[in-house]
C-alpha cells in the first residue's frame, strides 16, 4: 500500500525534513511523505518530496503508464 501524507500536519518531529530529491527544507516549502507499507511486515520506507519534485516524479510515473499502456494496446 503506498499513503502519501503533507508533513506539515503530521505530529512531532515527522513533520520536519528535507526534500530528498532537491534537499529544500520542510521550512522553506511544503512536503510530502511517500510512504510504502506492507502487508506481511512491520517495515515501511518513506520519501520526502517537494511539491515540484512530487510533481516531477508523477509525470515520470506518467509517461512510463503511457508507454506500458501503449504497449499493450498493440
């Protein structure tokens, strides 16, 4: 299960950080907290992105849907 979480309203110290692609600091913008659970454990591993970095990465995500999409379709 991904959950994808604005650390600014999370509690303590959760809501501090850095973006971890372009290094901003949760002080100078808004950051987002990527998180991939998982069923069978108690491990999770989480990403801190920018809103710009969110972004960037979803329309990485996008073209690699378009392609496989497309792949498919044919």
């Amino acid at each position: 299960m991904i959950e994808i979480k604005k650390k600014s309203e999370l509690k303590g110290a959760e809501k501090y950080g850095d973006c971890n692609s372009c290094s901003k600091r949760s002080g100078e913008t808004d950051l987002y907290q990527i998180e991939f659970h998982y069923d069978d454990s108690t491990k999770n591993h989480a990403v801190n992105l920018c809103f710009d970095c969110m972004c960037e990465l979803g329309n990485m995500i996008y073209e690699i849907y378009q392609s496989e999409t497309e792949n498919v379709e044919r």
